[in-house]
C-alpha cells in the first residue's frame, strides 16, 4: 500500500532505528517522570497509536520487567468531525479491559497534529472512569495545534506546513516503520492521507456515477 | 466505498461487503452497551423519528436505545396517535415530518413498499423497520450478527427457516442476507404457508419438519402471525403445533452444535416449546442484545454520512482533520480486524 504512490518529494524523517530508538527513549522518561510503573496503564488510540503502545508496553518490560496494563481506543465516535467519516472508516473495538480509575493513563498516538484526537480520547477516556493523570506520548508532533494540548513525550518534533501530510507506516499494519512528509499533492488514497481529501475524492466518485 | 446508500429498506441487493461492514461496525458498537457509561457522543444534536403504523414492542424500544446511545434525540409516532387515524395520506405525513428537519425515519408499516415510498419523499434516510411482508432488514442483521458470532462465519453454513413464511419479511431479509453472505437456507412449513414460488428466491423447500431439519447448523424460528391469517392455512393451531412445533426432538434432527434463533415474539407452545426457547441451544437473548447494536450501527452509518455529505456542501474548505483517522480500504480490513483480536 502506498508505495506506488511515492513520489520523489516524499521525505522519510525516520526510519525503522529511528522509530524504534524513539520509542525506546520514551519508554525510559516514561519511567524516569513515573519512578517506576505503579498505576500504570497505556491506551492506545486506534489505529497505530494502539501498535506503538504495545511496543510501548515492550520496551518498558524490558527496563522494568513488568507489563504494565494494555488498552486501545477507537475515538471516531467522539470527534468534533466525527460523521466525515462515517461511510468510509470502519469503527474498531475499544477495549481497556481494566479499572481506569486512580490510575496514571498513557495515552499513545502516532501523530499530534490539531489535538482534536486528543481532545476525543480523553473525552472517551473520562467515560470509562476517573483516572489520577492522563499523560500523552506521541511518536510525531507536527505542530499546528487548534486546542490547547500538549504531549508529555514527543518521538521527534516535526516541524511542518500545514498543507503538507504526515505519512506514519507502522510494520503491524503497513509491513514497514517509517514516517514520512508528503507533500499534499501525493497524498491521495494513501494510508497517511488526511480524511478530508479522501471524503473530497468521495464526493468526485458520487458526482461521477450521478 | 464501503456503505454508500442513502437508506436501508431492505437487504435484497446489498452486496456481501456492505452487509460485512454493517456486522463489523456493529461489533465495535457492542461494547459501548457494555460500559458503565452507556453512551457515546456520535450523534449529538440529531434527531431520529420512529414511525410506527404497526405494534412493536422489541424493534421500537431497541432502535430507541440504540439511537439514544448515540446521543440522538429520539421522537417516537404510533400510528393511533399520528395523524393517519384523522386520514392524513402516508407521504403527507412524510413530508410534514421532514419539514421539521429530522436526520433519520425509522418507519414500521403494515403495508409492503412504505419505507420505499417515503424514501422517494423526503430528503432524511430512511430505515425500514419492518413494512407488510416484504423486509425486515435489521432483524436479519442483526439474525447474522448472531449466527457469525456463534459459528464463526455464515458462508457454508444451512439455515433452516421454520413456520409462516409466507407473512415472513423476517425471513425475506434473513433469505437475501443468507444468501448473499453463502449459506444454504431451507423453508420448513406447511405448503399453504411456504410458496413455491420462493424456490425461485433461491430457498430449498421441505414440508416436513424433521425432514427439514436433518444436519442443520441454525434453526430459525418464525412466529405463527394470527393477526395476518385472514385466510385458511392450517386447520387448527392445534395441528399445526403438532406438525411444526420445535420440540426437543425434533431439535436432535440438526446438527449436535446446532443454534436456535427465533425473531419474537414467541407463541410458547405454538411455535416453538418452552424446554427449547430457554433450552442450551437457543441464542434468542443474544440476538436482542445484538439488536441495539446493529441499529445502533445502521443509524451511525446512515445518519453519520448525511452529515458529512451536508459539510461539505456548507463549508468546501473546513479544518483539516488529524492524521489519526484516515479511511480504511476495503482491502485492509482482514488484516485490521486480525490484529485487533491479537
């Protein structure tokens, strides 16, 4: 997927080392800024922030030897633009099979962009109980923020226009680490490529066949 | 595109993907009726009518519930308070109701093709929740929610349909979805209630009940629908339940991991007997609990693209939108759901 699309303006910020050493150091300030993993619990926000939170739980396994508790959440059904999406992505399954309450949550995305996924999660979040502290880690910031939201631990601060698209391929679902600035132009129908134009590309398809 | 239809009057004609998207969405949908908080903010500030010419207790309240999940607001019409009963026409109606905005009608009636009518009238989605005999559709959605859940998959499964087919939109729908997602199904009745002409549906017609119920893998119970019967069609209830009620042994006919479904409302002692209603292999429960959920899918996914079709006609250039959610193509869906059950 997407590889055909590549055009030569596509620029790989990081690649798998580079992912993966990222995560690593999360890991560690994640552990330092906690001083150990008691009450610990990380939520992933689908789909990718789920993939980089179980390496998450790896990595901090490795330095603590513990396996801090495991979620994932699908936010569509909290988002401000909720409905663009709605004949086009397919909602997931949330799952965070244990007590949130009291607990430090780490919730984990691959791309910070406006915050409005964010700002979903951690409505989603309050729904299932009333944990101690929410902390956010994220593996891109890219900047061009529309709320007021910050990440705790940041990958690799990534600074973009906002035209431009931010591409994260993850090895569980794309069969490759990478993160990649595309211009907008070559974002179509690709795996990183924001809903708006996909919703955009919809219409044309509607308008066609009318 | 994975569901791009405008509203759902029937399960004739959809294609295996639609029907798969709908059952996967409505999984996701489950396990927000299994929180502590039951609701999700989805469909803030929308509005779903329910429309219904025809009594219902089961559909009306599950397809309440589940937009009330959603956040919609919910207006509820009987017929014998609507102004039907003072000889308003079924389109006037319609098209007073539209004229107040709603986002989605959800309309029972007796008559076949109402909901079809409606749709050619008014600009909202319209979900057909049972019209005459034609469709039932998300009875069998949510029919083969439950068959999926149980047996993994529905193509190569054989599903025997039991009773009153011939009044059946339950069994229309559940046919064209069966069907569709390749299972065999066979029409178990009496000749005056099971047509012919429904072989040509595609449906293996047996008449005896044992027979028709050799090696089975779902059973499928319909009600005896006295309100519908103004002709001859059994000599007494007595015969027919004789003939045709579901008794432990004729249950041992199916296969031994055979499920039993049954739409409601039960004739305990009609239809079906009550040590096999409340018996190990009868998933009735399971299928009103996925009821909310399917309705809650179908009402997502109807409702939600209206309004996303009605942004970007109002705004052309409105917030670019995070990264995070981006369109799933078809094609990556096995692979998603496969890591999600990891």
């Amino acid at each position: 997927m997407g590889s055909q699309l590549r055009g030569e303006a596509d620029r790989v910020v990081l690649d798998a080392p580079g992912v993966h050493r990222a995560l690593a150091r999360i890991a560690h300030e994640i552990v330092e800024r906690n001083k150990g993993v008691e009450g610990l619990g990380l939520v992933g926000i689908r789909s990718r922030g789920d993939f980089l939170a179980r390496r998450l739980q790896d990595e901090i396994a490795k330095l603590e030897g513990e396996r801090v508790p495991f979620g994932a959440m699908d936010v569509t059904l909290y988002r401000d633009d909720i409905t663009r999406g709605a004949d086009h992505h397919l909602v997931q399954i949330t799952e965070i099979p244990w007590e949130v309450d009291g607990k430090t949550i780490l919730l984990v995305d691959d791309v910070l962009f406006t915050g409005r996924t964010v700002r979903a999660a951690l409505d989603a979040l309050m729904d299932f109980g009333r944990p101690r502290t929410i902390q956010l880690a994220v593996l891109v910031d890219r900047g061009h923020r529309e709320l007021p939201i910050r990440a705790d631990y940041v990958g690799k601060n990534l600074p973009t226009q906002r035209a431009e698209k931010v591409r994260v391929r993850l090895q569980e679902s794309d069969g490759i680490d990478e993160v990649a600035i595309l211009p907008a132009v070559h974002a179509i129908g690709n795996g990183g490529a924001g809903l708006k134009r996909a919703t955009g590309q919809a219409r044309a398809e509607r308008a066609r066949r009318a | 595109m994975l569901f791009a239809r405008p509203h759902l009057i029937g399960l004739e004609g959809l294609s295996a993907e639609e029907i798969t998207f709908l059952l996967d969405t409505a999984e996701s949908f489950k396990e927000v009726s299994e929180r502590e908080i039951k609701k999700v903010p989805a469909l803030r500030g929308r509005t779903v009518v329910n429309l219904f010419f025809e009594g219902s207790t089961r559909t009306r309240t599950s397809f309440e519930i589940a937009a009330k999940r959603l956040s919609a607001d919910t207006v509820s019409l009987s017929a014998q308070a609507s102004s039907a009963s003072k000889g308003e026409t079924l389109t006037d109606t319609a098209r007073n109701l539209a004229a107040m905005g709603p986002d989605a009608i959800v309309v029972r009636h007796p008559s076949s093709g109402a909901p079809d009518l409606l749709a050619r009238h008014v600009d909202c989605p319209i979900i057909n929740a049972g019209d005459g005999a034609h469709e039932h559709p998300t009875q069998a959605l949510l029919d083969l929610l439950t068959i999926r859940e149980h047996k993994g998959q529905i193509a190569g499964l054989t599903v025997a349909i039991v009773g009153d087919l011939l009044h059946s939109r339950v069994a229309r729908s559940n046919l064209f979805g069966l069907l569709t997602m390749g299972a065999k199904v066979r029409f178990v009745g009496p000749p005056t209630l099971v047509p012919r002409q429904f072989a040509d549906l595609g449906a293996e017609l047996v008449c005896d009940l044992h027979e028709g119920l050799k090696g089975v893998d779902v059973i499928m119970m319909l009600r005896i629908q006295r309100e519908r019967m103004n002709g001859r069609y059994f000599s007494s209830l007595d015969e027919y339940s004789r003939l045709y009620c579901l008794s432990a042994d004729a249950v041992a006919r199916a296969k031994s991991d055979v499920i039993i479904l049954h739409p409601g409302p039960m004739n305990r002692g009609v239809e079906i007997s009550s040590t096999v209603a409340d018996g190990p292999y009868s998933v009735i429960m399971d299928q009103v609990t996925n009821g909310v959920a399917v309705r809650m899918a179908v009402l997502y996914v109807l409702v939600g693209r209206r309004k996303a079709a009605l942004d970007d006609a109002a705004a052309d250039d409105g917030p670019a939108i995070d990264a995070a959610v981006r369109p799933l193509a078809l094609a990556e869906l096995p692979a998603k759901r496969a890591a999600t059950g990891e």
